[in-house]
C-alpha cells in the first residue's frame, strides 16, 4: 500500500469528493499500465501481442518491452505510459513544420512527434539536464529520425535564438509527479503543497520563454503527469489570461478519458477543452494536457535560398567525400540523405548532415544536428551508429543477420562473432530481421563489433 500523505487525500477529497477520492486511492495501489509504440517510420514486424490497442493512439498497444529486446534495440518500438502519448498525438503536427520539444527528454513524445513529421521540417529536442540529454540522444537515434537537433539548454538561452520561429510547441512541463505515485512511489516522498506551488511558479517561467518561440497562430500543448490543478488548469487559465491564448478542443472524445475542471480555476468553461488521465479510468497513469493557441494568423514565410559560405569552417572537402562515398554508396539510402554531398558537414572528424544551418557564432549547446554518417580516421570513413539506426528505414542488401540468440546477446555485449557470408567490409547487422548496427567482416569470416561501448549490455 502506497503511504500517501494526509495532505494529499485531504487535498482530493475536498476536490473530488469522498467516493471518487477513495476510487483515486485505490487505483493508485493497483498495476501500473505498460504500452508501446510502433515506429511508423521503420518497416519491422514485431513479435508482441497487438490486440489490446491504447485508444485513440495510431499504433500503440498495451504490453510490456524489454531493454534487450530487438525490437528495442532497433528501434522499432518505444516503451511509453500509454496516458503519456496524447500529448504527441493531440499535437496536430503535419509533415514540413518547424516544431520544439522544449523538455524532451527522455523522448518518448519526440519520437511520436518526430512520426508525424515524416522526416519533413524540423524538430528541436532540447532537454535541460546533461545527463537526460545523454539520453535522449540515444532514444531519438535509436528511432532513426533525420530532422532533430537535440539542444541541452534552459528556455531562456533557447528563446533568443528562434523568436517566433514555431508552428508548434510542446512543453511537458517539470511537475510534483502525483500522476506517477504508483509506478514511482519515491516520488511521495518529495510531495508537498508547498512543493506544487514551487513547481507551479517553475511552469510559469518556462511557458513565458515558450510563448516567446511560438509563431503568431501556432499551437503549445501543455502536459504534466500531475493531478494538480495549480500545475494544470490554473496554468492554462494563466496562459490565457496574461498571453492571450485560446484554448482548442483536443479532438479526443472517449469515455475513460475526463476533461479539465474550470471550476479549480477562474471557471473559464473552455477548460473542458482539456484532458486528464486518472488512475481509475485504466487509460495509464496520471496526465494532464492541452492545446492552445496563439493569437494571429500563420504567416507563409518563403525559404530563404541557401547561399555558400566560402569561409564555412565545417565544409567537406572532396577528399573527403569520396572516402564517405566508399562506404555509404554500398547502401541504399533514405530520402532525406540522397543529397548527403551537398549537405555533409565536418567538426572535429565527426561528418553530419544537419538538420537546421546554425549561425557559426551560435552559442547553443548542441548535443546533435542532424544525423551523423561516421567518422573520418587516417584517410578512412568508419560510419556510425546513428546512420546504422537510419538505414533501418529503407530495405538494405549489406546486412548479415545474427541467426541466434546466443549470437544476438554476444553482439549487444559487444564481443565478435564467428559468421559465414561471402559479404566482406562494412554492413548493417541485424536480428529477427531488424537492423540495429553495423559491422565489419574481415577475411577470416569474423564480424567485428561496431555497437557503441555506451550501450552495451
């Protein structure tokens, strides 16, 4: 049983009343909900159940995903409390929009946001915490999405650098976690009404920044996984009061999802707009999120036409090219790499193809721009993991297949394997027919092992 703080229950029985209080509290004592994703962006067939779909969620299902699983490790599913993706999928982002995932990590709705791109536009991944960065890095790659910078920065330091540049943002905000008491129960012990009102204050300097980036007539979905209304109704009320947003309907309409309260804020009636997940109504865990708008019109900006920059200190030389050419030629590429000649950047032997041309004196942390192709070591081209994840999208003709298990664990441990083909040099190696790395055959019919040593297992 979940030791849940006096104040709390007081708190909510107040709020919700006595009998639907105690349905809360029971609720939070039961399982918690487990689901995934499918990446509509890779062609993989998956081994796990798929009758028990999320509602309303294209390509989710109720199920469990283990770290080591292949469908994992390439990328082909993402392990996500199931309440947790209406955020992403209420978005409204179509394909060619300019779109901020202001606190990211660690990629859950990226990943979803990135699918409705469909590799078009882009999509800024910023996550404040280095080390949660790390690690939305490694999710996004994983999922092989081409258009993403991943920045590791406060909104504050973001907002100068793109002033009205968003068709859409989405900010799932910091919050005191109550959504999240019965899959994490540590998080009790951090709660308190003084800490809401901390975490309220927190979520009101973030949004300032957001609004700051989002372009007349463009859209902010809002989430916590919180059940506060300081942190979620009154937030949105605040939003419209001090910024003039308006509240938009979700397009979500089923019966085990509520709708906010105006009631536990000033009584805007346009708060029904928005959502929330309790435990009780056995979606997944606690959720709160909206949609809203920007007063104006979307303004049809015309692309500027890139010019060369002569003095570019990262531009690929020929030499180059051609080493890249050597490798990556063996393979068939995505769309959104064919022009890689023309796009490729150096930095420090690291070759790129960026998703967005960041001015030379940008001073934005940047964790990754674009998707990596490799390395270039002593006049030879090593590709890297990343593009191994990318060429995942499209079918491949280099590609060894690990034909066991025993063989597949080794891999991911990052020993060699003993193989018998007639490939030779680098190629895409895969399990269960999903690519999740590439490596190298030498002569004596070895496998070398190019899986990063930073996900090993």
């Amino acid at each position: 049983m979940l030791n849940l703080p006096s104040e709390f229950k007081a708190k909510y029985e107040k709020l919700l009343g006595n009998e639907e209080a105690q349905q809360l509290f029971r609720a939070m004592n039961e399982d918690s909900k487990k689901a995934f994703r499918l990446n509509t962006l890779k062609p993989a067939k998956v081994s796990y159940d798929l009758s028990q779909s999320v509602p309303q969620i294209d390509s989710a299902y109720y199920g469990e995903v283990a770290g080591d699983d292949p469908e994992w490790v390439s990328g082909s599913v993402y392990s996500q409390d199931p309440a947790a993706m209406f955020p992403a999928a209420i978005s409204g982002v179509k394909p060619g929009d300019q779109v901020l995932d202001l606190c990211a990590a660690p990629g859950g709705k990226t990943t979803a946001l990135a699918e409705q791109l469909k590799g078009e536009g882009l999509l800024v991944a910023n996550e404040i915490s280095v080390t949660r960065a790390k690690a939305l890095r490694e999710n996004l790659e994983r999922w092989g999405i081409t258009n993403a910078l991943i920045t590791n920065e406060s909104p504050g330091k973001l907002a100068p650098a793109f002033p009205e540049f968003f068709d859409v943002i989405l900010v799932d905000a910091p919050c005191s976690g109550e959504g999240m008491f019965r899959k994490n129960p540590e998080a009790i012990d951090y709660w308190s009404q003084d800490y809401v009102m901390t975490c309220q204050e927190r979520q009101e300097d973030i949004l300032n920044e957001a609004v700051k980036m989002l372009k007349p007539g463009g859209r902010l979905i809002y989430s916590t996984c919180t059940f506060a209304p300081e942190e979620d109704e009154q937030i949105v009320s605040g939003l419209v009061k001090q910024h003039g947003l308006a509240i938009l309907d979700s397009g979500i309409q089923d019966e085990r999802i509520s709708v906010g309260h105006p009631e536990w804020a000033d009584g805007n009636p346009d708060l029904v707009k928005t959502l929330r997940f309790w435990p009780q109504d056995d979606v997944g865990e606690g959720q709160f999120a909206a949609v809203l708008q920007k007063a104006g019109e979307v303004k049809l900006v015309k692309k500027a036409k890139n010019k060369k920059n002569k003095r570019d200190p990262y531009r690929i030389s020929k030499s180059e090219i051609e080493l890249v050419d050597q490798v990556i030629s063996k393979f068939n590429l995505p769309a959104a790499l064919t022009d890689w000649r023309n796009k490729a950047k150096v930095r420090n032997e690291h070759v790129f193809v960026p998703a967005i041309e960041l001015p030379a004196k940008s001073k934005l942390h940047v964790v990754n721009n674009g998707v990596e192709l490799g390395m270039l070591k002593k006049k030879r081209f090593e590709p890297g993991h990343q593009l191994a994840e990318v060429l995942g999208q499209v079918k491949q003709e280099r590609i060894y297949e690990l034909k066991t298990i025993e063989d597949y664990r080794s891999y991911l441990h990052g020993e060699t394997v003993k193989v018998n083909s007639d490939l030779r040099g680098f190629v895409l190696v895969s399990y269960q027919r999903m690519i999740f790395s590439f490596g190298k055959i030498a002569g004596n019919q070895v496998l070398k092992n190019f899986y990063p040593k930073g996900l090993r297992k």
